[in-house]
C-alpha cells in the first residue's frame, strides 16, 4: 500500500468513476484498475461493486476507504508540520544581550550559527540588564543573556557559565607585575565602580565588605567599556571580568591580576520566557549557546 494507491481509492470511491479517478491522480485508466485488482487480491475482499454504474464501495471497500481518508489525513498533518518548521527555521532569532558579552565574541556566535543554519537570520541587541529581562518577558526577543539572572514568574534562567572576577589596572600601576593579589591589598586605591543599581555592583561591593576593604570610587559606569576605558586612563583600579578585559590584555592596555583566593565570580545566564515554543533555528541557537552537539527542546517548569 502507497500514498499513490490510498489517494487512488478515495478518488474513486467519491468520483464513483475509475476514469475520472485515474485522471485526477495522472495515470492512465488500465494502469488505475490494475492497481485496484492487486489491492483486492492483496486484501481479499472486492473494493467496488463493478455490477453498477455508477460504482458503488462495498461494504469492506467503505472499512478500506476510512483507513484511506485516516492516513492521507494524518499523511497532510505531517507535511504541513513539516512545511512549517522548515519555514520556521529559515527564520529570525532575536537574542538581547547585556553589553558586556562582548561584540567579538558574538560575532563568533553568530558565524557558527550562520554555518549550521545559512536560511537563518540573528539579530543582536544590546541593552541593560533590565531591558534584557523586559525583552524576553515581552517576547520582543527569542533569549536573552544577562549576568545574576533569577528565574520570575515570566522568565526561566538557564546556566551558561560563571566569569572570574579579576582585579583591572593600567600597565604601570603598582600591582600590575603582581601574579595575584589578597583583596587587604586593594584598601584605600581609587577605584571605578559600576552603577549602584546593577547587581554585579551590589557583588563587588558585598566582596570587598566581607574583606573588610575600603576603595575610594571616584567614578561608577554603566557599562564595562568605559569602566576599561577610566582604568586604562589611570583613574583607578576596577574589579571586573577577565572575560571581557581579553582584547585590553592583547594590546596591554589593561593588566588583569587575579584574586587570591579567587572567590568572586560573575554569573552570567541564558533567560527566555516561561512556555516558549521554540523554532528550529531558536533551539538551534540555544544548543550552541550551551556547548550541546545536538539541539535540546528548552523546557519551563
């Protein structure tokens, strides 16, 4: 039994025409009764009653026929299913991420992610940290990445990896040929902070509290480009993530010396919204993101 024969019966069953069935399924008339003999022989049972015109379905040909109808059916499920992911993946994903990720990095991303899915498109924003949460929780985008993410009544937060935190000097400042340096040794160094509203600020600040450490913030950023940009300057001394500081180090603009024992660390996560359905290239995307060979359904809990 093929989809070609399935059709065949049902044309002919609701035509009550073996001729006019044969033209609609482009085969000749002789080549559409053989294919109905080697059914009947195959099931035992006559299909049609050939004694009237027009034809009449048997009893066991009206059993066949809804078993026919059934499986073209789900047969035209299918394919529509099929027709709309393969839609779905030559798609948009929208990914709002917070501005430290790093454009180098996500150019990478998207190469890779462009390789595995060429009909694709990604579009990156990026935007604080705030607006990253907003984004998802509206759907404007697909996932967002955003460090200290908790998960909310809208947003599930999904591990993506823990940055160490690390102490940004300039070249020529006094702990800059340090291998590592004790958090006591940080005590009364000016220092550029980030917005007090951020979480990563309330971190730094918990950290060097429990150290017992005063800094004197001269000057508090919302981003991690101009926090580099005033340490490269001299304005102080900064503690941030050795992730983002990788193309200052290259050029030795900036000098990145490590907290002993290093205890501070940046979460940063992946978030999309609660019940997202994901397409193929948004999943896709996810799977790359979380370092998987094959691509993971995300689920909401």
């Amino acid at each position: 039994m093929t989809l070609a024969n399935l059709r065949l019966i049902r044309d002919v069953a609701h035509s009550h025409s073996v001729s006019r069935a044969a033209k609609l399924n482009g085969i000749s008339q002789s080549a559409a009764s053989q294919q109905i003999q080697e059914l009947e022989r195959e099931l035992g049972i006559p299909l049609f009653d050939r004694s009237t015109r027009p034809l009449k379905v048997t009893g066991g040909g009206k059993l066949y026929l809804e078993y026919c109808r059934d499986a073209l059916r789900r047969y035209e499920e299918f394919e529509a299913q099929l027709h709309k992911l393969k839609q779905e993946a030559k798609g948009t994903v929208r990914v709002a991420a917070i501005y430290s990720v790093g454009l180098s990095e996500m150019s990478q991303i998207e190469a890779c992610f462009g390789q595995k899915y060429p009909d694709a498109e990604l579009h990156v924003s990026y935007l604080r940290p705030e607006r990253v949460y907003q984004s998802v929780a509206e759907e404007q985008v697909d996932l967002g990445l955003v460090s200290y993410a908790e998960c909310t009544r809208d947003v599930i937060a999904l591990p993506w990896r823990d940055e160490e935190m690390v102490v940004a000097v300039a070249p020529d400042h006094r702990l800059a040929t340090r291998e590592s340096v004790p958090a006591e040794a940080l005590d009364g160094e000016m220092f550029v902070g980030f917005d007090e509203d951020l979480p990563i600020s309330r971190e730094v600040e918990r950290y060097l509290r429990d150290h017992k450490v005063e800094v004197d913030v001269v000057v508090h950023f919302d981003n991690l480009q101009m926090m580099k940009e005033a340490v490269a300057h001299g304005a102080g001394i900064s503690i941030m993530p050795e992730r983002v500081m990788q193309e200052d180090l290259k050029h030795g603009r900036l000098v990145a010396v490590p907290l002993r024992p290093a205890t501070l660390f940046r979460p940063v996560r992946i978030i999309h919204r609660r019940r997202k359905v994901f397409t193929e290239a948004a999943n896709g995307l996810l799977a790359l993101l979380q370092g998987t060979d094959q691509p993971v359904m995300a689920t909401a809990k």
